[in-house]
C-alpha cells in the first residue's frame, strides 16, 4: 500500500501544507512507519493513520461527510483531543471544495411516509436503552437542557428544561397535554407528577415505548399518563389543552411542515397553547450545514432529517393555523448540552463499546462531538416557538411574557 498512498498523498499534502499548516501528521504503512506532514510543528496535534487505500479518494477531496466516513468505516483511524480534530477537519474541508456561499448549501427534500419515517426514527433511537443510558441524564432526555448559569449538570439543566417548557405553555391541573415524540417519558412524568395534568404521549420508536409505559407503572401514573406507540398523524382523541413537540419535528420534512402543524391547530382547543421545540437550520434557504455535515449526518445517524430556517418555521406555521406568541434562541444550550453528552461518551467509552460494534460507536463519539461544534459555530440553532391557534380574539393573548421567568 506505502507506494500507492504516496503517489496519491504527496502532492494533496504540499497543497495543504501552503494553503492551511496545519499540525497534522498522516502516517501509513506496517504501524505508521511511513509519514507526511501538513504543516511545519514541533509536535502533530493530530495523526490520521491510513488503514486503507480506499480511503484515499476521502482524504484527497476532504468534506465532514468524507471525513467521517473513512473514520466510521475503520478506514482510517485518528489520534489526538475531539476539539482538535474537528478542527483539522473543518480547516481541511473548508479548503476542499468552495460551496459559493449559503446558496451553494445543499437542498434536499426526501419524501417521507409512515413506514419510512417510522423506519427511520428506528434506526436511530432503538439501538438500545442502555445505550442511550451511558451517556443521558438518569431521565434519559435527549433534547437540548435548559442552563440559568452554564454551571448546572445536565440532570438540573434537563429538569430546568421540562418545567421552563410547562410554565411557558401555562399548564394547569387536570388539563390533558399531548406530548408528541415522548421519548422515554420524561416529559410526561414530570407533567403528571408536578402539574396534575393527564398526559398522552406519542413516539414510533420501541425501545421508548416500553420503557416509558414501564417507568409510568413503576411511577404509579397509569391514571394519568398514556403512552403510545403510535405515529403523530393518527392521534384523533383531541382536543388537547396544551401539546409539547421538543426534538420531534425535525423529522417531519420540510414539505410537510405546514401539514404537521396544521395537525397540532387541529388537535389543540381555540384558548390552548403548543410549544415546538427544535433544530433549525441556519441557511435562510433551508440549506444542509457546510461541507458535508448533513450529508454524513443523514447518512449514518438521522436517515431523511430535515433542518429548515427559523424563517419556514414561522411561515409553515401560520400556514397551518397558528400564531406564534414567543421565540426563544436556545443554540448556546445545546452547545452545552451536546458538550456534556459528548464528554460523557467519552469518558464512558469502554462501557458503551461492548453495547455496539465498532462502527457504530464511531458513528456516535464524531457525531456527538460534530454537534457541540455545529451549535458553538453557528451551523445549526434551535429555537422554542410558543404558539396559540391563529385567528383567535387579541383578548386571549397575554400582556406580557412575564409567567415565563417568574419564579
């Protein structure tokens, strides 16, 4: 392999070497004993080591999705700190193919049906609880924390997060509350156990399912609390009070937007509120993150998941029948969050190993670390929308947003 990957490597590696320097060593051959150097240091802060010549057309023409998939397919292997080698790989793919700006982001649209969507959610969230467990909260929330100070755990921040969403909804005793996309029922639990309310939640992902119903017995809540494996789109028993969709709604596709919230205006009573809690892209076309992030990430960890702007949020919701009340910008939350799960993998890694095969533990340690860097770089946002059905009297609506940070 040593003569191919020279011939293959060398004149890439002087490019980059004058266009980037950067402190990267790729090293191939029986245990690395051949190198080349990408910029001019004392010390590499990362070496890429080529396991095979298949991943030389990745490496030439480097983007986040070839990046990560010559990593992920145990084509390569890398070794240094996670922040540094985002930073290789962005510095790397930045200086790869130019995208011509935000218009020169990728615009997909996947068609989307029950059983692909189905098929999907899946994929990704039964790879099995304890999976998940290694690296969430002892509640297992998976969706952006909520931090007064940056200081909190993640456990206080996924809390302060659950209650910062039922106060702005203004959820009272006895109300029923539709929470679509339950995950493992945290939400759910919280609204049963603190606010009285009798709750219904969705998800199409098993694993979820059954340890949701499993921990609302053990919580002693069967009275009030519903969970259903079941798709969104088939829930007919409204109205509802108040419905939460948090981390759900990016995986409805962009040209069913107007459709999913024309949904939720049909479920929910005219004086009620919803909350939508989820990533936003931050191409003003509803454009992938840059070079090649969404790819690798609709390829190997959410099939068919589709980031629009804050911009197709506000318009498709008032196209399906409601009125946005109060938005709130939660990106640096999510840095954090995604941080904290990042860190948590990390130092977990040698329980969580034998819970997966290799590939798929590749998969997760770049993806987790790739989502702190997206939400601190502006790459990807996430936004909380509060909304009421549109057209109702002006009356209805609050003075203020005052209820929402009372204590």
């Amino acid at each position: 392999m040593g003569s191919i990957v020279e011939r293959a490597l060398l004149p890439w590696a002087q490019r980059m070497k004058s266009r980037v320097n950067l402190p990267v060593r790729l090293s191939w051959g029986e245990r690395g004993t051949s190198s080349i150097e990408l910029g001019e240091f004392q010390q590499p802060s990362v070496e890429i080591r080529v396991r095979d010549a298949s991943a030389l057309p990745l490496l030439i023409d480097p983007g986040l999705d070839t990046l990560g998939q010559a990593y992920v397919e145990g084509l390569i292997d890398v070794e240094g700190s996670l922040p540094d080698i985002l930073a290789v790989a962005h510095r790397l793919a930045e200086h790869a193919q130019p995208e011509g700006g935000l218009l020169g982001r990728l615009r997909r649209r996947f068609s989307h049906t029950r059983e692909s969507d189905s098929e999907a959610i899946q994929y990704h969230y039964d790879v099995s609880n304890e999976f998940y467990a290694q690296w969430l909260d002892e509640r297992m929330v998976y969706s952006c924390g909520y931090f007064e100070t940056g200081e909190e755990t993640l456990a206080e921040a996924q809390v302060r997060k659950i209650d910062h969403i039922l106060t702005k909804i203004r959820l009272q005793p006895g109300q029923r509350l539709l929470d679509i996309g339950c995950g493992w029922g945290a939400l759910v639990l919280r609204a049963a156990q603190k606010y009285g309310a009798q709750c219904v939640g969705v998800t199409l992902s098993k694993n979820q399912y059954e340890l949701a119903r499993k921990r609302v017995r053990e919580a002693g809540l069967e009275d009030h609390i519903d969970v259903r494996l079941q798709d969104y789109r088939d829930v007919k028993d409204g109205p509802f009070d108040r419905i939460t969709s948090v981390g759900m709604f990016e995986h409805v596709g962009l040209n069913h937007l107007a459709a999913y919230f024309g949904h939720i205006r049909k479920l929910l009573k005219p004086e009620g509120w919803a909350m939508n809690h989820g990533i936003t892209s931050t191409d003003a076309y509803d454009g992938e993150t840059r070079h090649g992030g969404g790819s690798f990430i609709d390829r190997y960890v959410f099939p068919q998941g589709e980031l629009p702007h804050l911009s197709t949020v506000l318009r498709t919701l008032q196209e399906g029948g409601l009125e946005a009340f109060d938005i709130e910008n939660l990106r640096r939350h999510y840095m954090r969050t995604t941080q904290l799960w990042s860190d948590a993998f990390e130092a977990r890694s040698e329980q969580i190993k034998p819970l997966v095969d290799e590939k798929r533990w590749r998969i997760w340690r770049v993806y987790l670390a790739g989502c702190a860097w997206a939400f601190e770089h502006d790459e990807v946002s996430i936004y909380q929308v509060l909304c009421r059905p549109g057209g109702e009297s002006a009356s209805g609506l609050p003075w203020s947003r005052g209820w929402i940070y009372a204590r």
